[in-house]
C-alpha cells in the first residue's frame, strides 16, 4: 500500500526494505536447501489412548541453515508456497514420509500411518493421486497408511479443484484429514460434502480446557459431530494431564500433543515406539 512510500516515517521504510531483502536471500536460501539437505523431517505421534498404542505419526519439515540456525516451518512453508517450490518440497517430504513409514512398518509396527501437511499449490496438481499411488506400492503401504492433512483456508482457496484432487484420492482410498479444525471460519454445513475421514481438532479447543465449563461443551460438541459424520476425530495441542482428562471425558481416544509426545527425528521415534527393538 503507500505505507510502503510514507516519507512520513523514513525508519519505518528502512525496516520494510530489509525485511524485503531478508525474505528474497530467505528465498534463495530455500532453493538450495533442499540439494544441500538442509531439510529434514521429525515425526510426533498421535496415541490411541484406548489401546495405548500409536495410531500415527505426522511429519513435520524442519529447515536447519548452515549456520544452524533453525528457521521454523510457518516462516519458510509460506514462502515456499508464495514461489511455488512448495510443490518441491512437497514432494520430498511425501516420499521421505512413506520411506520412514516403510522402515518403522518393516521393524514391528505394520499398522500405523503417517499424516503429511499439504499446501494449496500441491492440492490442486491432477497428477497428485497417480504420484501418490506409485508412491505406496513402491514402498508396499496401503493407501489408507497415507493421510494427507490439508486446512480449510487451503479449500477454501480453489475449492472446487481441490474438492475433485480430494474425491480422487478417496476413491484411491488415500486418507484426508481436516487440520486446524475450527481455527478459521469453519463452514460446518460445508463438512458434511467434504470428502474426509479424518477431523483434527485444533488447539485452540484444548488450551483454555479445564477453566471453564462452556470450553469442555464446545470441545464435546464438535467431537459429537465429528462423530455424527463418521469421521475419526483427532484432538491436537494436548500439553497438560488436566486437558487430557477433560479430552478424555469428553469421548476423546485419538491424541496428539507435547505432553505425550514432542516431534521426533526417525531413530528417538523408532526408540519410543519400539523401546525392545532399539535395545
Ligand atoms: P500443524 O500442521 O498444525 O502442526 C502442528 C504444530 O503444532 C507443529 O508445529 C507441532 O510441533 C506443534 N505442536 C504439537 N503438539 C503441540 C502442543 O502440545 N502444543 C503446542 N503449542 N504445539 C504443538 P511445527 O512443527 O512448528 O509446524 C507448524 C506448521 O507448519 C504446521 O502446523 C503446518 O501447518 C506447517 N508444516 C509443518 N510441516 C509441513 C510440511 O511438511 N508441509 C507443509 N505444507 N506444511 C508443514
Ligand atoms: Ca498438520
Ligand atoms: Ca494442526
Ligand atoms: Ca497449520
């Protein structure tokens, strides 16, 4: 806007211009991280509380610069998106995800699935379900191991592209699930046209639980209707036992949070999930 230009504010100006700077070296940066293997994956899992057993594990991309200084996703992904080489990225964090899942699946655990985060760039690629296909048989997962995790903010951007690029995926029995659920502006007529299996409740829901009993009703109602609609219903950010026993109360199984565990690299994960095997 003509902020940008104010006279007004010569400091302000300065400011914006390195910000500027600093995000194009970022995005330079990020074009040769990935041929210099700077990008990594660490994985948290998601518990089944009634069987105490993991039920999946997410994949989260990590970006550690040669200075080693740690960039976190929420920076970098947006402008991967904004320079469309998230649809890179993209694709090396599937195909690692489902060759970490191999070896996890080889090594005792030939049940769980992992969940990789979409970007609307990759949602609305017509070859993605053929590429994802491939993808699975050659690593011998079911495509019910895979579950992409995609946001409303992400359908709502091209809905109906992203809604054909879900459907296919469905009928290929890929597993989709719904991220930050109830973050934005949740269209909750909208979710039962949706062509998921999966809802992730956001964090939001969880972090003010056990204060306050109209928090412990919104939480319980929108696991009912998860519910209603046939939908798994996974519970995010859960960090305290007093939150845990409220998400349990409420008919709370699938869990994910920093209190059970943090994001793991591949070997700490392997160690927890299979602690007689890493012995
Ligand atoms: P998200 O998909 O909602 O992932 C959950 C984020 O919450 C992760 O942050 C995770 O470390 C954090 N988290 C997990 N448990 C707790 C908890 O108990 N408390 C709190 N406060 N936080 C918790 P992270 O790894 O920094 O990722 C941030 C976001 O970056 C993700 O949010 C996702 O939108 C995006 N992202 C991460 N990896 C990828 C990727 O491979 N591709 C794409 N497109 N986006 C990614
Ligand atoms: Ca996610
Ligand atoms: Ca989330
Ligand atoms: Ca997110």
């Amino acid at each position: 806007g003509c902020d940008f230009f104010s006279e007004a504010n010569p400091h302000a100006l300065a400011e914006q211009q390195t910000h500027l700077m600093q995000r194009l070296q970022m995005a330079q940066d990020l074009h040769q991280a990935l041929r210099r293997q700077e990008l990594f994956l660490v994985y948290q899992p998601i518990f089944d509380q009634g069987s105490g057993q993991a039920h999946a594990i997410e994949a989260l991309i990590r970006w550690r610069r040669p200075d080693g200084q740690l960039v976190p996703p929420d920076v970098f992904i947006a402008l991967a998106e904004e320079t469309h080489l998230i649809v890179q990225i993209g694709q090396w964090v599937v195909a690692q995800a489902c060759r970490d899942l191999a070896s996890l699946c080889a090594a005792g655990l030939p049940q769980l699935k992992v969940h990789v985060n979409m970007a609307a760039p990759e949602f609305t690629r017509e070859a993605l379900p053929d590429e994802l296909t491939a993808l699975v048989q050659t690593h011998g997962l079911r495509p019910d191991q895979l579950s992409l995790e995609l946001t409303e903010s992400l359908l709502m951007k091209q809905p109906e592209q992203v809604m054909a690029v879900m459907a296919r995926l469905r009928q290929r029995g890929f597993d989709i699930s719904l991220d930050d659920f109830g973050k934005g502006h949740s269209a909750l007529s909208l979710l039962k046209d949706l062509p998921i299996s999966t809802l992730k409740i956001d964090r939001a829901f969880v972090r003010e639980l056990g204060q306050r009993d109209s928090e412990r009703a919104i939480l319980a109602t929108i696991m009912d209707l998860g519910r209603h609609l046939g939908l798994q219903v996974i519970t995010e950010g859960v960090e305290t036992t007093t939150q845990l026993d409220v998400v349990q109360a409420c008919g709370g199984r699938l869990i994910q949070g920093y209190l059970l565990s943090r994001p793991l690299p591949l070997d700490a994960l392997r160690a927890r999930l299979l602690p007689t095997a890493a012995a």
